[in-house]
C-alpha cells in the first residue's frame, strides 16, 4: 500500500514493486472459468478497500490495462468490475448466515462446471441451512510414476537381522550393499551346498572324521556349528531394520540395536564409533 500526504490529508494506493511484471492468470489457460473471473474480482476487492476516492478509477483503469494485455475480454472485465463495484457499495444484509461446505472437484473443464451447476442446485434443494462451495483443483486424477522400491538386499546403510532357524538372532549394520554383507558372512559351503549323492556313505567308526571348520562372522561360525541352521539356511532370514543418512547415525542404530534386545549371536557388545579428522 502506498500513502501519500496531501495537505492535512492521507491518500493511499495499491503499490506494485518496480519489478511488477503484470503477469497473471492467462485467459486462455486450461483453467477453470471461475478462477479468472474470481481473479478479476480480487483485484477489484482490493483496489477499493485501500485506495483513496480519487485513486479508485485510476486503479481501476490500470487493472483493466493489466488483464486486457493478460488476453481477457473487455467485456467480462467490466461487466465483473461492475458487478463487485455494486457488490461493495451495497448495504450489508443482516441474517443467519448458512454453513459453508466446500466440494474439492479435478477441473476437466465444461463438464465440471456442468457438475458444479448440479451438485449446487441439488444440495440447495435438500439442506437449507448449507451453503456449498465448489472449489476445481488442478491435480493429476493419476498418481504419477514413482520409482521401483529398491528391494531390501539392494539397499546400503542398513541395520540388518538374522534370525536362524533355532531362533538365535544377529543384529548389526553395514555401510555396503546387504547381499555383499551375506556373502561375507555365510561360508561358500553353506550358501552353495554340493549336490549329496544317493549313494553317499557314511563315516564308518574308526575313520578321521574332517577337521572343524572355522570363519571370521559370528553367523557363519554359528551355521557351522550347528547343522540343522546350515540345512534350513536361506537368505530369507536377513531383514532390514532401518536405514541410516550418516556413519554416526548407523553407529547409532546399531548400538541401540545391539543394547535393547541384545543379540546372542552379536560379538560386538560397545558402541564404537572412529572420529575422522580432515
């Protein structure tokens, strides 16, 4: 707003920056008929309530300048203008004021509005105390294409579960793809069992039996220690818990992981987390 002293007087105005482009909702746009003339009516609204009496028609003139290189007819601009100027200066009736109900209806164009002239008569007929009001959205009626959910043994920066079949579980993170984690945690033997021959025999008593095997995470020591886990083994039992948006954030989940249930399977018991100074 802009205010002017002349004389004893105040005059104000609507100020519009020097970098006022004049742009706005263009006429021929595929967008409903009631926002453009709406957007008419707002300008007008405005123009009268901070314009002094002798500012008012040379805002006017400047807004029908505006809209008129905005590609809207003269005709509707001042048919409206004179609409909201008579709207303005009447007197206000005083009554009970019904409820307002506002419908959020896609803009297809002339088919809404044909929707709109319906539903309004229809709610008029059957509720006398509501008021509908119509408003048209421009949203897509289809949700728009997102991206394929990554699967979770894709996915790094995880805390991970493995749950065996003897219902000892592990909890711990990685910073790499889960299905590397797997390969380093499961031995080659186990992940990839050779096929057993029919006529395999058995050890007979007295024989060397293998020596016992031994790995480097507590879950493969586990499945080779235990045979009935090796042999219900499948990388269905690794989960993701949660993931993490930086090492101090992972470091985080997992000792909280690791304290609250406390895994059996877990070797590291402490929150360790290395401090990296550039």
């Amino acid at each position: 707003m802009l205010v002017e002293r002349l004389g004893s007087e105040f005059s104000t105005s609507v100020y519009r920056k020097p970098t006022f482009t004049g742009q706005y909702l263009r006429w021929n746009s595929f967008s409903p008929h009631k926002r453009k003339i709406n957007l008419i009516g707002t300008l007008v609204h405005r123009a009268f309530m901070i314009c002094s009496k002798g500012k008012l028609d040379p805002e006017l003139d400047k807004i029908r300048s505006i809209l008129l290189k905005n590609g809207y007819p003269e005709h509707s601009i001042n048919s409206t203008l004179k609409r909201k100027l008579q709207q303005l200066n009447s007197n206000p009736v005083h009554t009970v004021k019904k409820c307002p109900v506002y419908l959020h209806v896609p803009s297809i164009g002339n088919v809404s509005t044909k929707f709109e002239m319906q539903i309004t008569s229809a709610v008029k007929r059957c509720f006398f105390s509501v008021e509908p009001r119509v408003v048209f959205t421009n949203r897509q009626l289809l949700p728009a294409t997102k991206k394929d959910v990554l699967p979770s043994h894709h996915q790094s920066n995880v805390i991970y579960q493995f749950v065996c079949h003897s219902y000892s579980w592990h909890g711990s993170r990685t910073s790499q793809r889960l299905e590397e984690q797997i390969k380093q945690n499961i031995p080659k033997s186990i992940a990839n069992p050779p096929t057993p021959h029919i006529h395999q025999s058995l050890p007979r008593p007295g024989e060397a039996t293998s020596p016992p095997q031994f790995h480097q995470s507590a879950i493969g020591q586990h499945l080779l220690d235990n045979a009935q886990c090796a042999l219900h083994y499948s990388q269905g039992k690794f989960s993701v818990l949660a993931r993490a948006r930086t090492p101090f954030h992972l470091s985080a989940l997992e000792a909280t992981v690791i304290k609250s249930p406390n895994p059996p399977l877990c070797k590291q018991k402490e929150f360790v987390y290395s401090l990296k100074i550039s």
